[in-house]
C-alpha cells in the first residue's frame, strides 16, 4: 500500500516503511529516522495538515 509520509510527503510503501506512528486514531509511516524525530516533537503539526486554514470545524456564525 502507498503511503505519504506526513513530514516530507515523500510516497513510500507502508510495509517498507522506516517507522509508523499512531496518532489520534490515525497512523502515519515514516521513510527515515529524521522524519519520525520530527513528528515526534510536533505530532499535531503533521497529524492536521490542512486544519490550520481559516475555515474552523465547528462552524462560524456570522
């Protein structure tokens, strides 16, 4: 199965992955050492990538 890596988005095949991380119900595989280290120190960051845009979840009044 292909996979992205959540830190430099490189397509690897899960099984051959370096390591795997759960996080929130999720889990993401990693191609190098760097790349896990890096989603250790800031998981939220990699875990919502493209939460952090100006539309909000829970729905804005207006």
């Amino acid at each position: 199965m292909k996979v992205k890596d959540p830190v430099c988005g490189m397509e690897i095949e899960s099984e051959k992955a370096f390591a795997k991380r759960e996080h929130e119900g999720r889990t993401f595989y990693f191609c190098s050492q760097n790349c896990v280290s890096k989603f250790d120190a800031d998981p939220h960051k990699y875990g919502h990538p493209q939460k952090h845009e100006h539309h909000d979840e829970h729905g804005s009044h207006h």
